[in-house]
C-alpha cells in the first residue's frame, strides 16, 4: 500500500516543481474531409473536429481534477493541411480559409493551438505544398491558435533545397505579416527535418498519414522535478547523476502514461505515444538550462554545455522508455530559449550563442527553437540557418527543427515580449557573412549514404 | 494498445486524502465526520509532521459515493479552508503509478 513518504513525493513534485502533464494532444486524421470546394472542405474539417474532440477540454479538466496533477494545454494535431486542401484550394487564399475554419474550431473546442497546417515536401513539392507555404503569412497573421510546419528533408530522402529556401522567405514575410505583434507568427511556424508522425508538442505538431483516424498522444514535462533531485546528488559522480535523472524520468513519465491512458478510455479514442520531453516554461524553477546548471556549467552555452545536454537527454529518454510502452514523439528535452528562464538570461549575459544552439541541437531532441533575431536578417541567412539545422538532422538520423523570429523592427540588444507560455527574449546576434550563393542553387542535398540500410 | 485491455480505472475506487497544515484540535475529527456523511469508510490513516507542518494521509474507499469525484474534492477543500489547512482528494493511481512498478 502507498505510504505517506510517496504521497508526500508526489504532491511536492506537482505543487513545488512544477511536475505537469503538458499536453493531451488528440491527433485526427482529416483524410477523410477532403472535397471539391473549399467551403466543403471547411464545413467537414468543422464537423470532423468537433465531432472527435469536442469532450477533449472537459475530459482533461475532469482527470486533472482527479489526480489532481495540472494538464496544462489541450490541443489537437491534424492531417497536414495540404493534402487535404489538395483538390479544392486553387490559391494560397483558398487556403487560408481553411487556416480560419481551424481557427474557429479550436477556439469553439477550448484548444489552446492547433497543429497541422502543414506540408510534407522532404523530397519534392507539389502545387498543393506550393501553395500552402506561400499562405502561411497570411495564415500565421490571422489565426490565432492554427501552428504550422513543414517537413524540408530527412535522413532517407535528403533535403529539398528550394523548400528551404522558400521557407527562408516564408519565416521572413510571416515575421513581416505580424510585426505587430512582434513577429509572433513566426513562433507558430517551424520548419523540421525528419520530423515524426506524432508529436504531442507545438508548433510542430501533425497527425502523420501513418497514424490512425483518431488518437490520443500525450507530452509529459518536468524540468523542475529533475533539477530538484539533482540537488540532493550535488557533486556525486555521473553513474548517481544519471541514476537519479532515470528515476525522476521514469516518475515523471508514469504519470503521463496515467493520464493518456485515462483520457483515451473517457474519450473512446485510442492511446497512441507518451513523449517523454523535457519541456521548460518561463516560470521559475521550471528550466532545462538550470538543469544543465546544477549538473555543473555555470551557465548553458558555457563549455561543457553539449555534454551534459547529451547525457541528460539520453538519461530522460533511458528511465522515461521503461515507464511506458509506447514512447514517441520527440522525447528527450527542449530547448527553446523565449521559453526558459534560464537560457533567456545566458543568452541575455552572452553565454549562450546560435552557434552553441546549433551544436547543441546534434544532442537534445530538436533544434533551434524559439530564437529571436535581428529583422533585417537577411532571407538567405534565415535558409541558411535551416539547412544546417536540416544537415544535422538527415546524417544524424534525429529530428530537428528551426522555429526562429526575426523581430521586424528590432536588432540585438532588444527584447522582445511574446507572452505566455511562449516567454521572452534578447534579440540574439546572427553570423553576418552570407550564403546566399549556395542558397540560390536549385534541387535537393542527396541522402546522405548510410540511408541506404535496404 | 487495445482499449479493453487498458484496466479501467473506474473499477478501482480507493483514493487519497491528504491534509497539510498547522496542526489545530479537530482536523481529524472534521474530516472523518464529512467523510462518515457520504458513506465514504477509511481504510487507514497516516500522519507525520514534515518541516514544521501537519501531514495526514487517508486512504479511504469512494466506491459507495454517490456524487462525483469533483464535488467531494471541491466539499474537502471547502472544509480545509475552514480549518486553515490544504485537504487534497486524490485517485490512488497516480501514487500507485509513480511509486510501483
């Protein structure tokens, strides 16, 4: 029987460490809405949403209550827009009209955002993907809760090149549509190599044609509960370090694998993958950079960094995987600068360069992620920067990411506020050599050659 | 996985109740009241005092409750407010998940 001890444990971990279940996120499959004009299409992407997760937000509210563990966000992850668009949108409004339709009906659902507007275009690009990236700006401006992505490579096929550079120019007039409000459209937009079928997580998150009509995937956190254990470890040697990081990590995941189960038998839909990442929140005490700080580098960036980024990750992932039969996603830990308390002040205090970023991206689970930069980067920079991101993600066969803002208006220095969940952030300096040579080349990188594992 | 296969947690109706606080005469007392009220029988109590506060744990049987979970966790939290103490109502499972394998 339980004991007062663990009991204790574990309502210190939610009420003092910030220990949360980040998000139940219903992937849907949207294959099925598809039709020949699009109000058709709209009216049934509607319904089809609504109609299977339309109890998403009472249901979590309800399990949260029960267990009294904090479910943060709701959300939902659809069939990349693009193919289900395919045959009705003729122009990039077209598509933007199902942007709004999403929009609609992840506020009517009380989701917080909405993923999968999106294209695959690893290899190629057909119109329809054409047409779509060309209305994310628009798309990003007027929707409030709708993220996009698009897939520009992975380690079997290679990188499309003329998608990276057309999502160089697309992050650049997405920055331009929402200068506003800082940029912000571009923190809803990311682009990925080898980007998985089912990720919880935002903004890159879509319900892969892989995948089932319907299913339950659920993102775990806790950066908080790590770095809290760790304390007790101070100094001890690595083989106590990673034990205590497997054991937290399986805790943690426990407890996600609880709640996916439990919100997949209230909502009849099926349980798909716990993704068992680390993910900050700009909240105190909740930061994977005072992670990296209490195993031992005084600020994130510092040498060192890359290292115990790797064993971290690689530890999450050790004790997170036996905790749950179906692990998937992404799992490992984030490193979203806006978004960590601890990485907005390296960065602010200059211990933490893109360039560090980068190499730490070849050991945590994503990429760059949530950088603020100059606005008069320039749209070749911005392509430049994916396609390095997309190099380490095909040779080294993991998922990468850009999701950076070039803040119109603002250079380094500034801060830029994007609220939220989405936290803030020093405008970061930028390399200011160009690549714009090698970014005007047309076609694709080949994959590279230990893919041919056939 | 298969729907039916996942147990269903329905079934199981222990859960935890656990008070945080100032120790004050009555806590106790209050709370077993309450839970004798809605037919809710206790299966065994804990309690120890961590950095200064009173900690109490209850594990008790909700099977023959008939309102919700919500409205018994909202009532306990209510009464803890009228003592001046956190009570917190929680299913088993989620200790149960985190703490054994």
């Amino acid at each position: 029987m339980i004991n007062i001890n663990e009991v204790i444990e574990t309502n210190r971990m939610i009420e003092k460490e910030n220990l949360d279940v980040r998000t139940i996120t219903v992937g849907i499959s949207l294959l099925d809405c598809a039709a020949d004009t699009v109000d058709e299409v709209c009216a049934k992407i509607r319904d089809k949403i609504f109609r299977t997760a339309g109890r998403l937000s009472d249901t979590a509210a309800d399990i949260s209550r029960e267990f009294g563990i904090p479910i943060v966000n709701r959300r939902v992850s659809v069939t990349p827009i693009s193919l289900v668009g395919a045959s009705a949108c003729k122009t990039p409004e077209d598509y933007v009209k199902i942007a709004v339709a999403l929009d609609e009906v992840a506020e009517k659902i009380g989701v917080n955002f909405l993923g999968g507007y999106s294209a695959i275009v690893s290899k190629g690009m057909t119109e329809s993907d054409r047409l779509l990236i060309n209305s994310i700006p628009e798309a990003m401006a007027r929707t409030g809760r709708v993220c996009s992505s698009v897939n520009v490579g992975s380690t079997k096929t290679g990188i499309n090149m003329d998608a990276v550079r057309l999502m160089g120019e697309t992050v650049k007039k997405t920055a331009e549509a929402t200068r506003e409000k800082d940029s912000l459209g571009c923190a809803k937009l990311v682009v990925l190599c080898n980007a998985p079928d089912d990720n919880p997580f935002m903004a890159g998150a879509f319900h892969g044609v892989t995948e089932t009509d319907a299913i339950i995937n659920v993102g775990v956190s806790g950066p908080g509960v790590v770095k809290y254990a760790l304390e007790s470890v101070r100094g001890a040697s690595f083989e106590v370090l990673c034990e205590t990081i497997k054991k937290t990590a399986f805790k943690i995941t426990r407890v996600g694998q609880l709640v996916a189960q439990e919100a997949s038998r209230r909502l009849g839909i099926p349980f798909g993958i716990i993704d068992l990442s680390l993910a900050p929140t700009p909240a105190i005490g909740d930061s994977v950079a005072d992670i990296l700080h209490e195993i031992g580098v005084e600020k994130a960036g510092a040498p060192g960094t890359t290292a115990a980024l790797a064993m971290l990750n690689d530890q999450v992932k050790k004790g997170g995987v036996m905790a749950s039969s179906y692990v998937g996603g992404l799992s490992g830990a984030f490193i979203p600068v806006s978004e960590d308390q601890g990485m907005i002040e390296a960065a602010g205090c200059g211990a933490l360069t893109i360039e560090k970023l980068e190499a730490m991206t070849c050991v945590c689970s994503v990429g760059l992620d949530m950088i603020a930069i100059p606005g008069d980067t320039p749209d070749s920079t911005i392509s430049g920067i994916i396609a390095d991101e997309a190099a380490i993600g095909m040779v080294n066969q993991k998922t990468t990411a850009v999701r950076i803002i070039p803040v119109i208006g603002k250079t380094v220095g500034d801060t830029v506020e994007f609220g939220g969940l989405l936290g803030h952030a020093p405008v970061m300096p930028v390399n200011r050599f160009g690549c714009e040579d090698f970014i005007r080349r047309e076609g694709r990188i080949p994959a590279p050659i230990h893919s041919f594992k056939n | 996985m298969h729907l039916n296969r996942i147990k269903s947690i329905a079934e199981m109706n222990r859960s935890i109740i656990t008070v945080v606080g100032k120790d004050t005469v009555g806590i106790i007392a209050k709370v077993c009241t309450y839970l004798a009220e809605k037919n809710i029988n206790i299966l065994d109590i804990t309690q120890t005092i961590v950095q200064g506060y009173f900690n109490m744990m209850m594990i008790v049987d909700t099977g023959k409750v008939t309102e919700n979970f919500n409205s018994l966790a909202c009532d306990l939290e209510e009464l803890g407010k009228g003592i001046g103490v956190q009570i917190k109502c929680q299913r088993e499972e989620i200790f149960e998940k985190m703490h054994r394998i």
